[in-house]
C-alpha cells in the first residue's frame, strides 16, 4: 500500500523525516518529537486498513496525511493558527467534508451496497450528524487540553468554539451532499468518484451493489 501512495502524501512524509533529523543533530527535541507524533500518526491509517483488510484510496490518503501534517505540524509548530486566521477554517472545513463522507460510507456498508434499498435523505442526515459529532468531540477535546494542560487550543474561547462548529456543520453538509448524490446516480468526478473508487477497491463490504440502469433507453 505505501508503493501507491501520491507523491504529495510522499513529499509530506519525506518533509518530516527530514525535520526529526534535523531536529535530532540540532537537541531540538520538542520539534523531533512533534514531527515523529505527526509522521506515526499519518502513517496509523495505513496500518490500520492493512489490519481491517480496507483499501484507502491514494487520494483520500493523501487528504487524511495532508490534515495531521496541517493541524499538528504546520499549525502547532509553525504556528499557522496565529499566523494565518483562515487556517482553522480550513482545517475544519476540510476534516468535517471527510468526515460526512467516511459517515457515509459507513451506513453504505451497512446496506451492503444496496443503493436502491439505501434511502438517500436518511444517509445523508446521519451522516451529516457523524460529521458534525466528530469535530464537537474535538472541541470537547481542545476544552480538555485547555484545562488540563494549561494550552491556548481555545484560541478567543466561546467565539473560537462556535465558529470551528458553524464550519462544522457546513463541511459535514457538504460531505452529506457528496453521498446523497452518490446514491442518486450523479456520478460527475470530484468527491463523488472517490467514493466511486472506494467502493471498487472493496467489494466485500457491497456485495448487493448494482449498477444504474442504462438511462439512454
């Protein structure tokens, strides 16, 4: 699986085993243990698809791997939330999308793959709740850091928290959006072919699925 990854997801990894050497000759010990922490914890997915025998698309990958080095590296070492006030934005945005769809597919599963049986408006509701759940369990997460560790993950407090989950909610909309359009047909490029591609990769978990009937007759 590491053989197909694209070559963004490579030059990340390659990023920061080159900050944890640097990091390592220099004694600056927080950073070479902040770049390890980011490169373990973007390389867990793969490892653990290999464990649950599911096949990652390389582009969602790259995404996953994109997000950990954003949020962990370039966000808390170089300190992109301060310097760049739409980062967090992006960030969440970007994490709510993936999430909405990893909550679709997880329901898709559960039907086997049945789109006809499969009920677009009720998917798309759950998992535009799993989306949004996840990035609450952040929130919740960063007020533990806070107030635990004394951190500023918080940023402006109340205003910080509500904004990170007004972007929640539209991330995991749109998210929600890209499902529901899977399911009725609208198969057009983009988020819709990575789901597309997903489920191509692992037909085990769809094996009631069909293809759409032949609309030019």
């Amino acid at each position: 699986m590491l053989r197909e990854q694209t070559i963004v997801t490579r030059l990340i990894w390659l990023s920061l085993l080159f900050s944890i050497a640097e990091s390592l000759v220099l004694g600056r010990w927080p950073l070479a243990f902040v770049a390890a922490a980011t490169l373990g914890l973007s390389l867990a997915p793969i490892y653990v698809a290999r464990w649950t025998q599911v096949r990652i698309p390389p582009s969602f990958l790259t995404a996953i791997v994109a997000f950990i080095w954003g949020t962990l590296f370039l966000g808390e070492v170089f300190d992109f939330y301060n310097k760049y006030w739409w980062w967090d934005v992006v960030m969440h945005a970007g994490s709510a999308v993936g999430f909405g769809m990893i909550g679709f597919v997880l329901v898709f599963v559960m039907f086997q793959g049945d789109r006809y049986a499969a009920p677009p408006l009720a998917i798309a509701f759950f998992a535009f709740c799993f989306g949004v759940t996840m990035g609450a369990m952040w929130e919740v997460f960063e007020f533990g850091m806070d107030q635990i560790f004394g951190t500023n993950m918080q940023k402006s407090g109340l205003i910080d928290t509500m904004g990170d989950i007004i972007v929640d909610h539209i991330g995991a909309a749109f998210g929600a959006s890209v499902g529901y359009g899977y399911l009725r047909g609208q198969e057009k490029g983009g988020l819709t072919a990575l789901i597309a591609d997903f489920v191509q990769r692992n037909p085990r978990f769809f094996r009631r699925l069909k293809k759409w009937p032949d609309r030019k007759n």
